[in-house]
C-alpha cells in the first residue's frame, strides 16, 4: 500500500524535500538563541556568488530560445503588473500607510523554493526557464519595487545586480558558436567544473536561509494584516497566472497544436507549469529587506512572507495538482 | 608498469584529470578569500556554523548510507588516521619542541589537516561517493583525534562533551546503520522515506562549495609577510605527512592488510586502491581553517607562526598536492 498515488507522489516529491530544507534552516534559526549567524553575511554571498553561478551554470548549457525568453518574461512582467492595484487594495482595506507592505504581494518569492521544486519537477529545462522568470522578477524588484518602498529609483542599485551579468553571460555563451583553442577550451570546462559546484549549493543555501529567516519573524502581533496579504499573493496570484497561460494558448504564443513534436509541446507544457509555479510563491525575503533597508513596515512584510510561506506547504501542491492536469 | 614507463607514458589527458580536480577546488577556496576579505561583519562562525550544523550532517548521512558498511574498510582508514597524526605529532616535537616551549606554536596546524573543508569536496571529485565515503571515515576519525589529543595539546584535558555535540557523528551513525542493516520499512512509509531521502541528498550536496568557501574566508586575513614564518610547520604538514602516508600504505601492503593482487575481483582491488588513495592524499591537505580564530576585527586569534602555518601549507598545497596526485597514479593505481 503507497500513500500517494503516482501524480501525487510527483507533486509532493518536488515540493516535500524544500519544505523539510526549509525546516532544518527554521530549527537552525530557532537553536540559534544568541544569534551567531550573521544572515547579511549567508544573503550577500548567495547574492554575490552562488546566484549567479547558479545562473550562469543553468542557462550557458541549453539553447536560447527569444520567444520562450519573450514568453516567460512577459508573463511575469504582466503577472507583477496585475498584482500592483490588488496589492494597493488589500492595503487600503487593511489601513497600511506604508508602501513597503504591498512589495511581498506583488512579487513572488522566485528564488527560494520555486527553484528547487522546478528542477525536482521538471529537470535541467524547468530550472533554466525559472531562473529566466526570476531575473525578470528581481529586476523588477531592484528597480520599480525600491521605488514604490523609497519613493525613488536607483539605477546604480539596478546594474550592480550580478545575477544580471550571469544572465547575459549565460545568453552569449548559450549562443555563441566559435571555434576556440583547445586549451582555451578545456580552461573554460575547468572554470566552468568550479562553477557548476556552487551552483550546486544554491539551491539548498537558499532554502535554509529561507527557513532561517522566517524563524526570526513574530507574526502574532501582525496576523491580522498579513493574511490578506499572504492569501492575495498565493491564492489570487497562481489563478491569474492560469488566465495568463489559456490567453497565451488563445493568442498563439504558447502552442498547442496535438499534431506537434512530443518534445516541443513538453518544452511548452513545461513553460506553462513554471509560470503558473512561480505565481502560487509567496512574496520573496527581499521583499522584506527592502522593507527594512528603507524603514518602512517591515513586521508587516515578515508576517506576510511567514504565513505565505506556511501556508505554500498546502497550496503549492494544489496548484501543481491543477498544472498537471493543465499539462495532460 | 614500472615508475619510468609510467613518466615516460604520462599523458596530458591525465594531468588535465588532476587539474579538473584541484583548480576548481582552487578557485572556489579563493573565492572564499574574497568573501572573507570583503565581509564587513567579520563573522567568520556563520559559514561554520552554517556548514557544521546543517550541510556537512547531510552530506554524510547522504554519502554514507548508500555506501556498503565494511569494518575493515573503516579500521584500516582508522588506524591510518591516528598513526599518521601521532607519527607527525612526534615529529613535530622533534623538529619544533624549542618554538613550542616558547609559545610561539601549539603545533594544532601542523598535526591537523582540512580533513573535511579541501577534502570531502576532492574526494568526491576525484573518486565520486566511493571516494567521499572513505574521506568521510578519515573526517569522523580526525574529529575524535582533535577533540582527545588537539584538546590535550592546546587545553590539558580531553573535550569530550564538545566532541558528543557533533551533529555529524550522529548522522554518520545512522547513514552506518541504514548501510548495514536492512530494515523492514512499512510499504506505506518507503515513499516519506524516499522523501526525506532527497531533501537531505539535496542539502548535502549544498556542502561541498560552502566546506570550501568556509576554508578560504580566514585565509585572506593572514599577513602574507608572516608566510615564511609559518615554513617549517607547513612542510613536516604537507611533505611530511604525505611521506609517511606513502610508507604506511607500503607497511599495510606488507602485512597483508590491503591486497594488491588484482585476481578476479577487479571492483575490490579499486576499491582497495581508493583506500589507499584517500589516506594519502588525506595527509596531503593542507592545515586545518579550525586551527584559525578570527576576532571581531578580523584578525587571526592563534599565534603568528600558527596563522603563518596554515597560509604557507595552502599556498605550498597548490604544488605538493600536484605532485602527490602524480605519485599517487603512479605507485598505487599503476605501481
């Protein structure tokens, strides 16, 4: 007897083990009473150094396609772009003055648990389509979410983005085709071999610190602001993220002709499933740190993210659940 | 084949197979320098802390409870570990007795590998899980020696309540365990076990850039005019040690412990050779990042000649494990 049937023990398969990351991270933070960890310390080098390894590693190694580029990124575009007057109304609703409380409804938390979960669901292509639709996400983040937090934009903040750069390096890579030295070649497999191993550790340094982060929050005091906020983005965010992809099919920038190649609907099944996966995330932990870099509600933004996140264990699955039988 | 033909049929293939192993492990040790020299906080126990608590438990439950459970395999890394630690111990008496006397060293760099930062991650490089599980065996052995005889050296007494506080122990028993004994799991919870199984193999894998980024973060804190200091430690650390590592599997030969006859079991024999590749190549590391304290102004808290130590044994690594890898394909895959 199995507790799971076989499609259910896939969903639960790819977001089982991020959640139990994310519960050694909570259980670090919560023995960790004298706070020894210094959390700018792990952020600045996952910031730094493993995100964009991880970036790079990903997208240097399969083909770039413009119009999946085009897609991915104009969904999440659009979907950010949804989020911002629904965001301004559940903070009305609530009586939040500050900004700073509508950051974690309006962007998804894209770069934590969604990249585990896309490549435990959906291989190597998943996880370079979702660190597609996470840049878009944190420039996004970096530049119109600082304005709405500061009242002001900061380009500077803007291009010191690192994953930036690993982006564009992974493109020119992933598309260039020269004939280069033999020596030259095999120095890049050897840079690339160091590369590829903290990539490695991206993804699960991301998810303790995740986990770590949320141990510091207290949400009893805030619960009554953060639930409408945390439901706005995990519920109202994956069904918007549905209406996105059927009017993709309808527009004809998705495919879904039945007479295609087997491999190139997967590719598209599999663009659909990552947009619709990274809009059921809760709101990301920079979101927060914006919240407190620039002195706005940051309790607030804490208990948002905290009862997301919580609350993701249960619908992230659900959502999926609904994915497959999109992709079917 | 014989030393000669072996040099005389080295191929660039196989010395890019070492440079595949060591440089990246190389670069990720100098990113660490950078992250410890641009680190503002100075908090040189959160990558620790973060490592030893979280990713290196994981790592070895992961790594060890798909390796088969072989007592022999661990009594002879075992024993390797603690001879090779008590003969440079010696050694370093002999040579460095005076400097010591002075306080000017408390020897831990030069008796102390990286026996997990540098040398799980090349481990699992050069030989895969066979490879990791063994260095692994050497790491918990290493542990157990540093908290009995590092503890004596530096402190007087034996730490052993420190020692029981090892998160990694515990994994390493029960990824032991889960390797030798079968047990009978309700078809209902294989698959939560499975489960669980890939939430840990995931973090685990999480440790092997951070055991080196966590290596090379106090590094950049050394003066680099002090490296010449540090010369005598580093060299009985990484010549000293690899040499006698190359006569302990020379003796464990001769008794017969490990066999060198290939017979039909061809698995077993480089099973046997990856034993014997690790213990060497285990003594080979440079000194241990543990040895280092940094305090809240990023300064080194050990003796000068000790950070000394620990900076000229990574620099000089750079060249003796190079050739340590070379002699290590010659005489024990090749002889």
């Amino acid at each position: 007897m199995t507790i799971f049937s076989p499609e259910l023990f896939l969903i639960v398969r790819a977001v089982l083990p991020s959640f139990t990351i994310a519960l050694l991270g909570f259980i670090l933070g919560k023995l960790d009473t004298n706070r020894e960890l210094n959390q700018k310390t792990i952020s600045n080098v996952i910031y730094y150094f493993f995100t964009p390894c991880l970036v790079f590693s990903s997208l240097h190694r399969r083909s770039f396609d413009l119009q999946e580029f085009a897609v991915i990124g104009g969904a999440a575009v659009l979907l950010i772009a949804a989020m911002i007057p629904l965001a301004f109304y559940v903070k009305r609703r609530v009586k939040v003055a500050e900004n700073g409380y509508c950051l974690p409804i309006i962007f998804m938390n894209t770069g934590n648990i969604s990249l585990a979960i896309a490549l435990l669901l959906f291989g190597n292509d998943g996880l370079s389509k979702s660190i597609l639709f996470h840049t878009v996400n944190i420039m996004l983040l970096y530049s119109f979410g600082v304005f709405l937090v500061s009242g002001r934009t900061d380009m500077r903040q803007f291009l010191k983005i690192p994953a930036l750069y690993a982006t564009v390096l992974g493109i020119i890579v992933s598309t260039t085709t020269f004939s280069a030295p033999v020596v030259a070649t095999q120095a890049f497999n050897i840079l690339n071999r160091g590369i590829d191993m903290i990539a490695l550790g991206t993804i699960p340094l991301l998810i303790v610190n995740l986990g770590y982060s949320i141990s510091e929050t207290k949400i009893t005091n805030t619960l009554k602001v953060g639930i409408p906020g945390a439901s706005m983005r995990i519920i109202v965010g994956p069904l918007l993220a549905f209406g996105l992809v059927f009017s993709f099919r309808a527009l004809g920038w998705i495919p879904v002709d039945p007479s295609m190649d087997p491999l190139v609907a997967l590719g598209h099944r599999t663009t659909e499933g990552i947009i619709i996966l990274n809009a059921a995330m809760p709101g990301p932990i920079m979101a927060y740190l914006l919240n407190v870099k620039f002195e706005s509600c940051p309790e607030k933004a804490a208990a948002m993210l905290s009862i997301g996140t919580l609350a993701g264990i249960i619908t992230i699955p659900i959502v999926l659940n609904f994915v497959t039988l999109l992709i079917r | 084949m014989t030393l000669q033909a072996y040099l005389a049929s080295v191929s660039s293939l196989e010395i890019l197979m070492w440079l595949r192993g060591i440089i990246p492990v190389v670069l990720i040790v100098v990113v660490g320098v950078v992250i410890g020299r641009w680190d503002q906080s100075r908090n040189q126990r959160t990558l620790d802390k973060l490592t030893q608590q979280i990713f290196l438990p994981c790592l070895i439950f992961s790594s060890l409870h798909r390796h088969p459970f072989d007592l022999k395999e661990i009594a002879q890394i075992g024993t390797a570990a603690t001879l090779l630690t008590v003969g440079i111990t010696l050694l370093s008496f002999l040579l460095m007795g005076a400097a010591r006397k002075q306080q000017e060293t408390n020897f831990l760099p030069t008796i102390f590998m990286s026996s997990a930062s540098l040398l799980l991650p090349l481990a699992f490089i050069l030989f895969g899980n066979q490879g990791l599980a063994k260095a692994i065996y050497f790491y918990l052995f290493m542990l157990l020696l540093t908290h009995t005889l590092g503890s004596f050296l530096t402190e007087g007494k034996v730490t052993w309540r420190q020692f029981l506080k090892i998160p990694s122990l515990y994994t390493a028993l029960l990824g032991m365990v889960c390797a030798a004994v079968t047990l009978p799991i309700p078809a209902a919870f294989e698959e939560l076990a499975w489960l669980s199984e890939k939430g840990i193999d995931l973090t685990g894998l999480g440790a092997l850039p951070l055991l080196i980024i966590s290596f090379g973060y106090p590094l950049g804190r050394i003066p680099l005019a002090d490296v010449l200091k540090g010369v005598p430690g580093a060299l009985i650390r990484i010549v000293g040690a690899p040499v006698f590592a190359f006569m302990l599997i020379y003796l464990y030969r001769q008794s017969g412990w490990l066999n060198f006859e290939k017979g039909y079991d061809i698995l077993g024999f480089i099973d046997q050779r990856t034993t014997e590749a690790i213990i060497v190549i285990s003594a080979a590391m440079p000194s241990s990042h543990h040895t280092l304290r940094l305090d809240a102004s990023g300064n080194p808290t050990v003796s000068q000649r000790d950070a000394a130590t620990v900076l000229a044994s990574t620099l000089g690594a750079m060249v003796t494990l190079c050739v340590v890898f070379f002699f290590t394909a010659a005489f024990i895959f090749f002889d």
